[in-house]
C-alpha cells in the first residue's frame, strides 16, 4: 500500500456520524463510480469481498432461479453463495477454459432470473466477457451480478454500457486500499427486483436510506480508518487518471507474460475470441519436476511472494499480480527471483525473462 494509504489509518478518530466521515464516503463513491463506470447507486461495506458477494445475491436472488458462471475458484464461491439463496444452476467449464455461453443461454431460455459472473477470474489468470454476458441478461431480462473484485480499478470495466446490474469490488485488490471493505453497485432494475427476507448486516435498502439523508452515512458502525486509507487511496487512483491506471496495469502483465514467453512456459488459460487473459494476476504453467512448494519457498527467502494454484490447480500453475501500486521495479524484482529460483530447481529456461520483461517496460 502506498505510504499515504497507510498514514490515512494511523490519524485520530472521528464521528462516523459527523460531517467529516459524510465528506469522506463521498469522495469514494465520486471515485470508484467511475472506476466501476456507472452512475448507478453505489454503496462501501465494512466486510471484504465475499460481503459484497453475499449482498448482491442476498437482496436480489432470494429464490430466485440463478445461472452461476464458473470457470474458476471466484465463480465457484458466487455458486455457492447462490446456493443458499435462491435455485442455484451452475454453467461451468473446467478452470481457466472460455465459459459456455451456449449453456447460458440454454438456462436463461429455462427461466433463470439472475445470472452471476466474474469478470477477472484471477484463479486461473483469465478474463471472462462480461459484455457478452450482459447482452444474454438483458435480451432474457435477467438480472446480471458481476464480481469485478479484481478488475474494477485495474481494467476496463463499463458497467452501465455492459448491462450489469450489480457489481462488486474489493479494497485490497486493484485499489491498493487494505482489506476489509467492498462497494457494490446497484441498478434501478435491481432496486425493483429486491427480495425478501434480506440479509441484516448486509440490506442494501439500509445502505440506501442512510446515504441518502442529510450526512452520507453507513447504517452500521463503519470501519472508520479502514474508509480513510479507502479515501486515500481513491484519491491517488484520481490523480493518476482511470486511463492510465488501467493501461499501466496492462503494461505490467504485459511483461510477466513476454517473461513466460522468453522461459518458454505457457500460460495457464485456454482462450478463444471471446476471452483475455487476466492483467491483474497472470497464471503461469509448471514444467515438469518444478515442486510447488519448494519453489515458491526459494523465492519467498527473497522477500517475494508469489501464488500457487488453489484446490485442484495446486502444484500445476504459479502465479504473479501485477495489481494495485505496483510498478517495473516490483515487477522486473519478482522476475528475477522466478527466473533465480527456475534454476535452482532444475528448469531449462529459453532465453532471459527479465530482458523480455524490460524490453515491454523500457
């Protein structure tokens, strides 16, 4: 996190009840509307990601029939939330391969009434089509829950033009913020098509009521230094400029993937023209007789942490973010210490990863 995030949470209490917290929230909806491009109604939770999740298909898809996208461990989490909630069908492809939108369209024609996607699957390094999807949404008239966790902030997200309905992001991810807090969207087909019961902590009709009053407030006790790093952090974004937030996040991956390139290991997605590789998390494929552990633990002794696979993609894949305030310098450093540590433990590299990385970067 950047120093000023950080210096934002270390500073005296205030009222969340007050006119200075009221001035705060408002600076970050002012920002992440943008980052989210909407002008839908947005809300911050003081909860992670999964809170925002759970608010999205709590207040909107209580019994409904809801197709679940998945083709990763994030697609499979709003599955599983669904669920709980409403008459859960779950669309699924193998990890990190395109998502079936023919199967899509096979359940939104059977009566689905709410459809979950996410945006940047960072599981398995790949970028789902969220406008194809919201186009499937609106010629059905479902509703579209889209988690743009690790996308809003760091890549093009066009909510409104895409048809989402419900979107969710999470502070930690391409926000540089810490964790802890999550916004949500939420279109006026949705306000129409809220549910009952809803959830306590988690009504968006509560979060609605109390931002809309005199004082832009939560309904609940916020966490209060979480929302000023958040503040912070929003500003930075700002004055930076979406654009080239979004192009400098792009630039980034752009060069782990010319690294895996020069290694001669293949990226983990399977695409097609529909799909993109994620440029917040790039998924790298193992060679033969790399042990995860090890190697992952090689580099760590250098200060670096990289992510290994999860669940079934343990110990098959390795992978590196390139999201939030991160620049060449972390980036050409990481490099170096996978291409140290491909060595150590055996691997044949093609030819210089680093040169090709500073190469996109120079």
């Amino acid at each position: 996190m950047p120093e000023r995030v950080r210096a934002a949470m270390v500073r005296q209490a205030i009222n969340h009840r007050g006119q200075e917290f009221s001035t705060v929230y408002g600076d970050c909806v002012r920002v992440l509307r943008e980052a989210f491009g909407t002008r839908n109604d947005l809300f911050v939770v003081s909860g992670s990601g999964t809170a925002a999740m759970e608010a999205a298909v709590g207040n909107f898809g209580r019994g409904r029939k809801i197709a679940c996208l998945v083709n990763g461990k994030f697609g499979e989490r709003l599955y599983k939330i669904s669920q709980r909630y409403g008459s859960a069908v779950e669309v699924a492809s193998p990890w990190g391969t395109p998502l079936d939108l023919g199967r899509l369209e096979e359940a939104l024609e059977g009566g689905a009434e709410m459809v979950t996607l996410v945006h940047n699957e960072t599981s398995a390094g790949i970028k789902n089509p969220a406008q194809k999807v919201g186009g499937l949404c609106r010629k059905y008239d479902a509703l579209f829950v889209m988690d743009g966790i690790t996308s809003v902030g760091g890549d093009e997200v066009r909510a409104d033009e895409w048809g989402a309905d419900v979107v969710v992001v999470g502070s930690q991810k391409c926000l540089a913020a810490p964790a802890g807090l999550s916004a949500i969207s939420v279109s006026g087909r949705a306000w129409e098509r809220m549910t009952e019961p809803r959830p306590f902590y988690l009504d968006l009709a509560a979060y609605r009521k109390s931002a809309a009053g005199k004082l832009m407030e939560t309904p609940y006790t916020p966490a209060v230094p979480l929302f000023l790093a958040l503040r912070e952090a929003c500003l930075i974004m700002e004055e930076e400029g979406l654009q080239a937030r979004v192009a400098r996040h792009r630039r980034l991956a752009d060069a782990v993937r010319a690294a895996a390139g020069a290694w001669g290991l293949p990226l983990f997605p399977c695409l097609d023209a529909d799909h993109a590789y994620s440029n917040t998390a790039t998924a790298i494929s193992y060679p033969p007789g790399i042990d995860d552990s090890a190697f992952r633990g090689t580099i760590k002794k250098m200060g670096i942490e990289i992510a290994g696979g999860q669940d079934h993609l343990k110990g098959k894949i390795f992978r590196i973010g390139t999201m939030g305030a991160v620049s060449a310098p972390e980036v050409l450093a990481t490099l170096a210490a996978v291409q140290f540590a491909l060595a150590r433990h055996g691997f044949k590299q093609k030819g210089d990863g680093v040169m090709a990385a500073a190469e996109v970067l120079g």
